[in-house]
C-alpha cells in the first residue's frame, strides 16, 4: 500500500489520478493510502511532479480574499500550482508576492527565499543574498537568525568542484579546487583562513 512516513522532515503528498486529495505529514507521522501516491519533501520537486500528473479541476481553487486558507494544502491559481505555507485567512495579495504564504510553482522556478516565520528541516534548501544553504537542524527561522549568522542551522551549498572558501561547512567527500589542485574532504569541518587544502593535509585530500 503506497505510504508516506516523515522521519526528519515534513513530507508533501498528493494521492489519486487526478489529485483528490493533498496534504503534509509531519515528521514521526505517516500517511497510508490505497490510491496512486506523489510525495517529496522538497517543495518545488513536489508541485512539479504534480504539475506533471495533472492540473484538474480536482485540486481546489484557492479560497477568495477572506476565506481560510489550510497550511500544506495544494491549490490552483491562475493556472499555477501552490502550497499554502501558513494557516491564514486569505489577503487580496497575489499568493507569488507572499512567499510567507504562499510556495508558488511554475516552470523554470528557482529556489525558494529564506524568509523569517518559516519551519523548516534537516536538509531544506532555501536562497539567502543569491547563496544556496542547507539547513541542519530543524527549526523555525528567525529574523535575526539569517543563514550566515548561524553557522550551527545553516550550511552553505557549494557546488562540486567549486574554488575552497573559509567559513564553509565541508562534508566529507566535498571535492573543492585549491590553487589548480583539486581535493577530497576527508574530514566534516567548517573551513577557516589558514586551513587552505594544502595546508592540512588531515582535512583535504588531492585526488
């Protein structure tokens, strides 16, 4: 039987063909049903898939301005998928210009902002200042508490193969550049100034 069991974090899904259903399962939850199953954690791969599945009349509109708005629900809007990210009454704002509200799909989205007020979990993405991080501890965000001034929630995305930087959380098997040179992490370790590869031969590796 098609199931959804959310370990460390919240799981999307959209069950039936077309979608009769949607919704989130919270982490330590699951979801079973006897009906086909979409599910992702991640919210952009999530509405594409559904986006690929169907755009029926079988996912609700969204609720006019004024009317309530279910957090984790799927909806359509002007020919565009959305999640509601927040419980609220809805504004007359359009849902793209409220992304404290609203996840907005469309084709070539990119990723989602960092934005305060959201929860977020182990392994959510989301953009800050045009940077890619990755959370590592499950929390709801803060104003203060943007991805760079809280090393110990957010780690940087860095692309492989990329130039080495200081201040960067390495995981092992990272592979930077250094100098021409490239190299494998061999060590989990945030990165300092004076710890070039190079020069810790016990963190990086020249491969």
């Amino acid at each position: 039987m098609p199931h959804v069991i959310a370990t460390d974090r919240a799981m999307f899904w959209a069950v039936g063909s077309p979608i009769v259903a949607a919704g989130t399962t919270e982490v330590g939850e699951a979801t079973l049903t006897g009906l086909s199953l979409i599910a992702n954690a991640d919210e952009m791969a999530f509405l594409e898939a559904v986006a690929d599945e169907t755009l029926s009349s079988e996912v609700p509109q969204l609720p006019a301005p004024g009317e309530w708005c279910e957090a984790g629900a799927l909806y359509v809007h002007a020919g565009s998928l959305l999640i509601c990210r927040q419980s609220h009454a809805r504004t007359e704002h359009n849902p793209a210009d409220v992304p404290a509200l609203f996840i907005v799909w469309r084709e070539d989205a990119p990723g989602l902002d960092w934005i305060a007020g959201e929860r977020v979990y182990i392994g959510t993405q989301r953009l800050h200042a045009g940077i890619e991080y990755r959370c590592l501890q499950a929390h709801v965000t803060q104003a203060d508490w943007p991805p760079p001034n809280v090393p110990a929630l957010w780690r940087k995305v860095v692309p492989p193969g990329a130039e080495w930087q200081p201040y960067v959380a390495y995981a092992i098997g990272a592979e930077v550049t250094y100098a021409g040179v490239r190299y494998r992490c061999r060590q989990a370790h945030t990165s300092l100034p004076g710890w070039e590869p190079p020069n810790v031969l016990a963190l990086w590796l020249p491969i």
